[in-house]
C-alpha cells in the first residue's frame, strides 16, 4: 500500500495558483481577439476551476481529452484526441490548461494539433512541470510548480483514479521505495 507525504499544502497551492492567474490576467490584458482556456481532462479540472476563478479575464472555456495507445508505460505510446473543442478556434488566443508536464509528449501534441487551427496565440499553463523525464522541448508558458521527480496526486491528479479531491499536493511514496 502506498502512502502520500504532504509537498505544498492547499495554502500554498492557492496562493501561488493566484499568482500565477495574475501573470496570465497581466499577459492577456489588452487583447482584441476572445481569449480561450483549454483544459485537459480529466486531471487539470481542479486546477482549470481555481484558475478560472482567479484571472481577471472573461475567457471562454473548452475541454479536450487525450487517449494514449501503446504498449504499457514505455515512453513510445502514440497520444490522440479523444475529446475535442467543440469551438473554432481561430483568430483565437489559446491557452491549454495542463495538470503535469512531464515526458513533454503531451502538450508537444497538443501544441502541434491546436496549433494547426489558425490561433492568434497558442500558450500553456501547467501546475506542475517535472523535469526528470523531460523528452521533448515543451517548456510551459505558465507554471505553478517545479519539481525534479516522483509521482504526485492530488489537486485533480489521481493514482488509480484516488486522490483527485485532496487540495494539498502530495508525492507518493510506494512501499517498496526508500525514503
Ligand atoms: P507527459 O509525459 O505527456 O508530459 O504527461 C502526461 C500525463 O501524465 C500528464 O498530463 C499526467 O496526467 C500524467 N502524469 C505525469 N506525471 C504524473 C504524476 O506525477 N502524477 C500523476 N497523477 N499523473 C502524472
């Protein structure tokens, strides 16, 4: 059985949530074109709600989900829309709400995928990158947390579909790993 060690509490997290939706609200400021959030189901939900009610922005909101084909865990799955927008987006100012950046594989997809529909401005935002299995360059726009490894729940993010509802971000420590 695995057990959770607490990494920023929910104070922390909604503070720097708040910090964060003010870079983007600075950002935006201006725009002419509509302004719309993307989020990435399901893990970003929560991050997506506190955020939206952090910008000083009206943006439209959207969804998408990913599917991931492949053998397991490797590194090669092939990653598809399985939920898409259900907006043009052209001529709009995109932002992709993402929970983790992790291997990079996922918003290089989404970048490349969003970013064939005319946007005026494609960005992402993140509330956590970790940098240990980083692939592919796909450096955030806007990011809440670092961190250099392990699993984290919490916040949205699950392990086998728990701990979506916890508001503090935890890494996960399995029972065989040292601590
Ligand atoms: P990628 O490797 O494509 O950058 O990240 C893909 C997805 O893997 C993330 O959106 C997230 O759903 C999941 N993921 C990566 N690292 C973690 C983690 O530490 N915890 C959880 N719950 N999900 C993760």
């Amino acid at each position: 059985m695995e057990r959770l060690e607490p990494i920023f509490s929910s104070q922390q997290v909604s503070e720097r949530i708040a910090e964060v939706a003010s870079e983007i609200s600075q950002s935006y400021k201006g725009v002419q074109e509509p302004v719309v959030f993307v989020c990435v189901l399901k893990g970003a939900f929560v991050f997506f709600a506190d955020l939206l009610r952090r910008v000083d922005l009206q943006p439209e909101i959207e969804f998408v989900r990913l599917a991931s084909y492949g053998a397991g865990t490797t590194p090669s799955q092939e990653v598809t829309l399985s939920q898409d927008v259900e907006v043009s987006l052209q001529g709009k100012h995109v932002l992709i709400v993402e929970d983790i950046v992790d291997t990079g594989r996922t918003v290089d997809y989404l970048r490349g995928e969003l970013g064939k529909r005319g946007v005026a401005s494609l960005e992402v935002s993140c509330l956590i990158h970790k940098l240990e299995r980083r692939e592919v360059d796909a450096d955030p726009n806007f990011v809440c947390f670092t961190v250099d490894s392990g699993f984290v729940v919490g916040c949205g993010l699950d392990y086998a579909e728990r701990y979506r509802g916890l508001s503090a971000i935890n890494r996960v420590i399995f029972s065989q790993e040292k601590e």
